[in-house]
C-alpha cells in the first residue's frame, strides 16, 4: 500500500475518458499507478494531502479563415430583385448565327468561352463581369455576353444542349445584380 510520505514527493494525476490514475514515485524513484475505480481509499487520503495549484498558461488565439457557408443564398437586398424575361441560348447556329469550326463560335462578346451554369447574356446597361443571381433558379450568372434580342429586362443563360435550352424556354423570373 502506498504512504503518504510517497505520495507527497512526487505525484501526477492524470484524466482519460473521466478516469483519475494517480501516479506517484517512492524515494527510491519506483513509479506506482493507481486508479481510482481500483484504490478509492488511496485516492481519498491522497487528494487530502494534495494543495492544488492553479497554473495559468498563456493561450494563443487562432484566427479562423472566413469561409462562406455551402449552400446559402448570396447577400442580396430581396428589396432589389426585378421581374425580368430568362432565356436560354446555346452555341449553335439557332442561337448565334456562327456554325462549329467558325471564328468566334462558343466564344463571347467579351471574349471568354461559354460556359454553362456561369454564362448570362444580359442587356448594354450591365457592364461584362456583372453577376446576376436569379432566384428561382437559386444560382449566379456572369454577364458575358450580348445579343441583338437582348434588351433591358432581358437575360439569356446559356447551355450546352439545345434540347435542355429549348426545354427551358422563355420564362419571367426574379432576378437581383450582386454587389
């Protein structure tokens, strides 16, 4: 059985998974460990004998990197959304009037190849680089591109298959510029 004269030379109490194992060493430097569940007596007149000590330690703040969540709708004045005409246009001839092969095919008025998903032709009041978010479709454009049918209220995204752009036809949407 361990004293507490062992005990009060040298002693370290340790927590894993809500257990307390003390640890001491005799005078001749034997280390002996007990836990609390096996030796509640010898915890008891150890903890007794124990003057607890209060050490503050110096603590580093980490900044954490602002990262916008996934999922969530940009910061939008819902105040700002205007009804607009949403088309949809493809590379193709029906659309451009510019068939594969041809100089400038599936490329914009601003020089940047389509994309799907990220592609908008939008009216002359909207500088290239403007981003559109469209509610209804809860996903953001890049104004890209022209056309000669596209005027004010009027927005065309493209895509990559004409079915999927004809199946998307014309139609009146909530639509907000992003600052």
């Amino acid at each position: 059985m361990m004293t507490n004269k062992i005990i009060k030379r040298s002693l370290a109490i340790i927590i894993l998974s809500g257990t307390f194992i003390f640890t001491g060493a005799n005078q001749a430097g034997e280390a002996k460990t007990y836990t609390l569940n096996q030796t509640s007596n010898v915890a008891q007149s150890v903890m007794s004998e124990i003057k607890f000590k209060i050490v503050k330690l110096p603590v580093e703040k980490i900044q954490q990197p602002e990262i916008e969540p996934i999922g969530t709708e940009p910061s939008i004045d819902v105040y700002n959304y205007k009804s607009m005409s949403v088309t949809a246009f493809t590379s193709g001839f029906e659309s451009t009037q510019k068939k594969k092969g041809q100089k400038g095919y599936g490329i914009t008025a601003s020089g940047e190849p389509v994309k799907q998903g990220v592609t908008a032709a939008c009216p002359k009041s909207m500088s290239f680089g403007t981003e559109i978010y469209i509610k209804e479709l809860d996903h953001v454009y890049t104004c890209q591109d022209r056309g000669e049918a596209i005027k004010e209220g009027h927005i065309d995204i493209y895509f990559n298959d004409l079915r999927e752009a004809r199946h998307f036809g014309r139609q009146k949407l909530s639509v907000a510029i992003i600052d």
